[in-house]
C-alpha cells in the first residue's frame, strides 16, 4: 500500500518557514521544508488542516499563527459543523484550524489530534480511482465532492476535495498558477497525479 511518510512544503526562506512553524502550531517534524523559487501565483490547489478537540484550542493556534505573521483569512468563528478559522502563512500556504466541537470542556491544551493534507481535485472521482489504483485504500467518500483515505502509518491524513469548494473553504480565489510548492514523500516509485501533485521517494528534504 502506498504510504505518506512525510510531505515537503517547498518554501522561499526555510529558516524562516521553519521558525513560523514551530512557532505559531508547535509542527517539527510533521512537515519538512526545502528552497524553491519556483513560480507560484494565486491558490495552489492545497490546504492544510489541522484538526483539535475544542474551541479555545482553535482560537489560541490561530492566535499563535497571526502574532508570528500569518494573514487571516477567516476569522475564526462559529459554523453548522463546528468551531475554526483559516490563515496564509508566510510561504503561502494555507492553515485551517478547526473542531467539530462548539463549546469548550475544559482549559486550551494545545494538543493537535490530526493533520490533514486536502488536495484540490479538478475531478474528484477520477483522483479518486487514480489514488486506489495506486495502492491506497478509501476511508470515507461522499460522491464526487470529498475522500479521504486510510493512511494510519502516517503522521498526515490524505483527502481529496474539488478544488472550486476547497477554495471557497479557503476563503480564495479558485484561481492559481505555476507550482504547487508541494511534495508527498512515500516509500513506493514516484509518480505525479491528475492534478500535477508530486510523489517523491524517500529522500532528506527537511532543513
């Protein structure tokens, strides 16, 4: 079964990227960095999410990433599904900070309880079948609109959205170009799917 064993967020300052992270969602060795001035204009066609377990955890990582420089988005804020809010880091890449919970059990913890990868697809069904067909199995999948895949070695769930809706998710224009500043690391061959996302084999990215 093909496996995430790391993503590579490809970044213009690692030091600095490196710095932000650690800094505003305490991530180390979740991601890993590496230089590129590859050109990149608009919504790269991916966003990062990370999931916790109530409000105050939300609202203090989102704090966290703005007083370390991150552009807001959407404020965090209250929703039929729940409790987040969406920042840009200094790289471009975009953050969503979320729970499924609408009041607070208990004081902020911190804790992260999932890291979720969500990639654009122009298709999502056709992504979907290039996905299985590449060894991955289906966790969850609501039509053409969403899966998300079983990935439990991996320090970073995968799934699939439209890339119009994961914009407007984003609070962005569906509208991008050039490179996705993005890398999945597996341990299987490399290969690139319907939406130019690359899989690298294993190698040392990380600053």
């Amino acid at each position: 079964m093909t496996s995430i064993d790391y993503i590579t967020l490809e970044v213009a300052d690692p030091t600095a990227a490196k710095h932000f992270y650690t800094t505003a969602f305490g991530l180390d060795d979740q991601i890993r960095l590496r230089h590129s001035d590859a050109p990149t204009s608009g919504f790269r066609g991916f966003t990062m999410s990370i999931t916790v377990s109530q409000p105050a955890t939300v609202k203090s990582l989102i704090d966290a990433a703005v007083d370390a420089g991150a552009t807001t988005l959407k404020p965090v804020a209250k929703s039929f599904w729940g409790y987040g809010g969406v920042v840009q880091a200094h790289d471009g890449t975009i953050w969503k900070v979320a729970t499924s919970a609408k009041k607070d059990t208990g004081p902020d913890t911190g804790r992260i309880d999932e890291l979720v990868l969500l990639l654009g697809a122009s298709d999502v069904a056709a992504s979907k079948r290039f996905y299985v067909d590449h060894g991955l199995a289906v966790a969850k999948s609501f039509g053409r609109k969403y899966v998300e895949f079983a990935t439990p070695s991996s320090p970073v769930k995968l799934a699939l959205y439209g890339r119009r809706a994961l914009a407007k998710d984003a609070g962005v224009s569906p509208d991008g170009t050039g490179s996705h500043r993005l890398a999945l690391g597996t341990d299987a061959a490399p290969f690139t799917d319907p939406d130019g996302f690359t899989w690298e084999t294993r190698r040392a990215a990380q600053v």
